[in-house]
C-alpha cells in the first residue's frame, strides 16, 4: 500500500468517526450507493476500507477436494415464472443469457456457448447470512470473460443480475472491482455436475469475495451500468435496515 492509500486508511479507521470518514471516501470515490439514509455512513465505512485494504484482486481462500461440504442448503424457492418453467421443460436449450447496457456488443449467450469458453473453477467458501455456510466446488466461466465479449464501455461502474425470480428476490449488483475479478464465475457446475435445478439452473453467479445472497441464481439478464440512479431495488433483494448492506464482504 503506497504512503497516500495509508493515510486515507488511517483517517477511515482512526477514530475520525462514521460522518468524518464518510466524507473521506467521498473524496476518493469509495463511497458505495447504499450511503443514503441513517446506515449510509457505516456502510461507506464497511466499503471503503474493504476496498483499500484489498488491494484490487485479492483472492478469497480455496480449499481442496476432501473439504467439499456433504450438503449445500438450498435457500430461496424455485421461480414462480411461466417463462422459467419452459426453458427448465427443455433442459435450458432455449435460454439466452441477455449482456447488456453500458456494452459495446450487447450479447444473448447459450449455455453451449458458455460450455464452449475457457473453464473456470473454485473451491469456496458459501456464507449465508442466515448463519450458514458450506464448501462448494463451481464450475463455469468468468463473469470477465462475458463482459470482454460485450465489450465494456468507459464509464461502466456496477453490474446488476436480474434472476428469473426478480419478482421475489429483487436484483442484486457488484462493482467494476468485484465484477472483473478471477474469483467471481458464471456457473454451470457445482461439485462436479451440472447446477442442480434448486442451486440456480442454468447458470448462477458466483462472487466469491460476498456473502451468499449476492451470488444470484437463475440468470435472465446482466445489465452493465454507470449508475445505479437510487433505484432502491437496484440496491439488493432487502435494503441495509434489515442487514443485507449493498457491499457485503466477507
Ligand atoms: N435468484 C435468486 N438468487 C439467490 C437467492 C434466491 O432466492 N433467488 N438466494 C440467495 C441466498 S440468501 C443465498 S445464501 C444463496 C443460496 O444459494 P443456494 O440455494 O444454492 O445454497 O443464493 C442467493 N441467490
Ligand atoms: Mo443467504
């Protein structure tokens, strides 16, 4: 960490309090889009230091084989979608993955063209904010390589996933940071077979650096923005009050 990223650390963390080192990530551009509102400060805190102290592509911790959990709990009901039950009838041939926005080629991705991409795999740890978590092999793509297809266009700030299920579950969003790293996967696998229906069929996401909840199954749509423009869904499935904050790094 060079000498100015250090002082911005020290003036978040040393005591200046919640309001004062709000006003510091503002400054350097680390403010997150939750930092409205009575819990804005806390979550700028949360956000900005995270950001500083992991320097750009820190990785989450991989385990090996023999560490596989024997069950991943299942969380969130299948989507009630007419469209969804379709695709799911005919084993997900006809779903398009839509890549859009901020994109220079807005792109709608097969799953065999997905399969047909570099593999990319980890062994993570899922943590549920409902007090569980489980150790689970995913295979899949890159969220990177999908975004070079599309072709990110300057100005590009957050990536939000719109799940079958957005009825319900609301949309969920990363940053550039988060959207770019190695460790956050489109998934078709997990634990050497297909993605199972009930885990996020055909293709989930995988952000290995959040809490579960950010890893949104089901994926109709990836829409690349500058802006999230206060659109209180945009945020996340359930806003700070109820402790789903917008960064939830683990
Ligand atoms: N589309 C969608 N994505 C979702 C959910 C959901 O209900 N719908 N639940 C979230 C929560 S809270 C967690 S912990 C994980 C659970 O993933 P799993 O059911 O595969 O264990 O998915 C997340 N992604
Ligand atoms: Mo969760």
């Amino acid at each position: 960490m060079n000498a100015s990223r250090r002082k911005m650390l020290a003036g978040l963390t040393g005591g200046a309090g919640l309001v004062a080192a709000a006003r510091i990530a503002s400054k350097y551009g680390l403010v997150p889009p939750d930092s409205g509102g009575i819990y804005g400060p806390g979550e700028t805190l949360t956000y900005a230091t995270q950001r500083l102290l992991t320097a750009h592509h820190s990785m989450a911790r991989e385990f090996s084989r023999s560490e596989i959990s024997k069950a991943l709990p299942v969380n969130g009901p299948p989507p009630a979608s007419d469209i969804y039950e379709r695709l799911q009838a005919g084993r997900f041939a006809d779903w398009r993955l839509r890549v859009d926005g901020l994109v220079e080629r807005p792109q709608l991705l097969s799953l065999a063209e997905l399969k047909r991409w570099p593999l990319a795999s980890q062994i993570t740890m899922h943590t549920c904010e409902e007090g569980w978590s489980a150790i689970v092999e995913w295979t899949g793509v890159t969220l990177g390589q999908a975004l070079r297809a599309a072709g990110v266009k300057a100005g590009a700030k957050y990536v939000v996933f719109f799940p079958f299920d957005s009825d319900a579950f609301g949309v969920e969003s990363i940053d550039m940071d988060d959207a770019w790293h190695p460790q956050t996967l489109l998934a078709y696998g997990m634990n050497g077979r297909e993605l199972p229906d009930e885990h996020g069929a055909p293709v989930r996401l995988r952000v290995a650096r959040q809490m579960g909840y950010k890893s949104v199954k089901y994926l109709a749509r990836i829409w690349v923005t500058d802006s999230l423009g206060g659109v209180r869904k945009e945020l996340g499935h359930k806003p700070p009050e109820f402790g789903y904050a917008w960064y939830a790094g683990i």
